[in-house]
C-alpha cells in the first residue's frame, strides 16, 4: 500500500536492501584477518588480563578503554535515506 508513483512493494524492497547491506558488513567484519592478542592495551599501555585475551580472540585495548571507546561510538543509521519524504515527516 505505497503512496504516490512507488510501487505496492516498495517498502518491502528497502526493507530487504537495508538488511543484505547489514548482513554484508557484519560478515566483512566476522571474515576480517585477527590480530594477535596484545598483552598490553594499546591506548593506556596497562596490562591486558589473560582470561580477556582468551575470550575475545584479537583484543587489543583494555575494559576501560574499550568501554570509553564504545560510550563514544555513534550508533548507524536513524533515518532511512531510501525513504520518501512523506514517510520522514510522520
């Protein structure tokens, strides 16, 4: 039930297109070369404790860094850009 000149499966197209965009790059990250875990995070040079580096293959920074890192991380996405400009004035 699309509006305008799109077609009846218009959203369902977007909907499918944002999801194998989504897919494709969390298996170019799943598939991405692993470094050798560090002994020492790499921004405050304290020691990496072993049980971390056996649980996440490759950890190169330390649980603080890491969680300041991910508080600092912005999120993808928020407006559909495929969208029409009906749908983002709702």
């Amino acid at each position: 039930m699309a509006g305008g000149w799109a077609r009846d499966d218009a959203v369902n197209d977007q909907i499918e297109v944002s999801t194998a965009e989504a897919v494709a790059r969390a298996r170019l990250r799943l598939h991405a070369p692993l470094r050798e875990a560090a002994e020492v995070c790499a921004d405050c040079d304290e020691p990496i404790p072993a049980a971390r580096r056996a649980a996440i293959p490759g950890v190169q920074l330390c649980v603080a860094c890491q969680s300041g890192r991910d508080r600092q991380a912005r999120p993808a996405g928020g407006i559909n850009r495929r969208a029409s400009k009906d749908s983002q004035l709702k």
